[in-house]
C-alpha cells in the first residue's frame, strides 16, 4: 500500500525523449539492467527521432538480493516518434525479447531454464508541458504482446492486450541542464487471449528516480538509477531494479559535421 500511495502523490508531478526504464523481469527480489543505444533526430526541424536500443537483464534468485546472479531478458526495441508541438508528440514501435525462466523439467534445455519470445507492437501519446524548470510528461501506451516457446510455437498465454499510463518529471540540476533528476510513476493493466479478452486486471506499478547526465560535446546521454516494480500476480510483490543507460545522440549528424 505504500508504494500505491507515493504513486498517487507522484503522478500530478508527471516518457521523457530517450528515457529507458527497465522491462519487468518476473518473480525477483532484485535486478539489474543495461541498455545501449541511439537517438537520432531524421529531420532538421527535429520533429522525427528514431530510438534504438539493445537491453540487457540479470536477477536475483528468490532466496538471495544478488541483481546479477543470472541473466534474465535480452530486448532489441526501435521507436519512431513524431513531434506534432511543444505540448503534443506520438510514437509507434516494436519490441522483441527473449527471456529465461526456471522450470522443474525442461524440454528445451539441461540447466532448468527455458525461454519465452515475445514479440510487441505499441503506440503511444504524450502530453508535455513545462512547469517553470521542470518538464513534465504524461504518455498514454497500448501495446500488443505475442508470445511463444523456442520453436516459435505458442506460449499459454498467446496474445495479450495491456495498457501503460505513464507520468514522468524531469528537474533540472545545473543551468546547462546537462544534469537532470528524472523521477516517473507507470501503471499497467492487461488482458489476455486466453481469459477471452473478458478481465482488464491491473498488474504493475512501476516507480523510478533516475540520475541523468548528457555531455554535449561527445553527444553522450548517461542515465543511472532505480525502478521499484510493485506486481499483483497472485500475491502483491515488489522487486527492486538497478538501471543503467547508454544513449549515442545524432551519430548521423556528427559525422555530417566531421566530413
């Protein structure tokens, strides 16, 4: 319940332009994450940007708070977004992930683990205004989730419909605004093939506070920080996540300039 609280008071505080949080990663008590990737902006008016980034997951063991004791997910993600003005942008993308999970027996591997596909369609809008320095977001997110075995054959849960409403600040730290705190509350609810698209059940709360620094003359964006991920599959858990970001911005643009 005190996760749900704090989550109400963030959210009138409320997707920041290539901010990564972690994917949840399932049953944990911690984890780790790291992404590396791109921001290009397509035009000169920087109204089309392209983002593009490879992730990396590892968690803990449910027995342990070790968020590096093995790997969880691999993600691959590219997003097109398109800045209608200052206050309105959309995006659509698509994500895959291939993700390990513990099993009893496999039939798959030896070393009990087995793994789910997930291949994801989305969409989201953005609402952004300014609040004297700060910025602040509020994004709407419906996506479409597939899932299957190894082989490509279906998963139980084939196909799931889920919806993220998503509020983010982010507080500048220095007068170049090189430096920013960037803290964000999301919430998540979904339905599935399988329960014939009937039950719209909530499922996460996820909370972040991240620390982020951008060196303007390599165009280097670096984010650290922590997401706590609240779930209510069958008991309400929470699993705390270390995150880590690596954004190379407008390489394209960069080599223009070199030539």
């Amino acid at each position: 319940m005190r996760f749900l609280f704090l989550s109400i008071l963030l959210i009138p505080f409320c997707n920041l332009q290539g901010q990564i949080t972690p994917p949840g990663m399932g049953e944990t008590n911690t984890a780790s994450w790291v992404a590396v990737g791109t921001l290009h902006h397509l035009d000169k008016s920087e109204k089309i940007s392209l983002l593009n980034y490879l992730g990396l997951g590892s968690i803990s063991e449910m027995s342990s708070m070790n968020p590096f004791h093995r790997v969880a997910i691999y993600v691959v993600s590219n997003e097109l977004k398109y800045k209608f003005n200052k206050n309105w942008n959309a995006a659509i993308g698509t994500n895959y992930h291939w993700q390990n999970i513990a099993v009893k027996s496999d039939a798959y591997s030896s070393d009990g683990l087995t793994g789910k596909q997930e291949i994801r369609i989305f969409t989201k809008l953005s609402y952004v205004y300014n609040k004297q320095a700060i910025k602040c977001t509020v994004t709407v997110r419906p996506e479409y989730r597939s899932f299957y075995n190894p082989d490509f054959s279906s998963y139980t849960e084939v196909n799931q419909f889920r919806l993220r409403l998503k509020g983010a600040s982010s507080i500048p730290l220095n007068a170049q605004k090189t430096q920013k705190l960037i803290v964000g509350v999301e919430f998540l609810g979904a339905s599935s093939k399988h329960l014939n698209w009937e039950a719209f059940q909530f499922k996460d709360c996820r909370m972040s506070i991240y620390y982020s620094l951008t060196f303007p003359e390599s165009n280097i964006k670096l984010d650290i920080g922590y997401m706590n991920d609240l779930s209510s599959k069958g008991n309400i858990k929470d699993a705390s996540y270390l995150g880590l970001n690596l954004l190379f911005l407008d390489l394209f643009k960069r080599n223009e300039k070199a030539q």
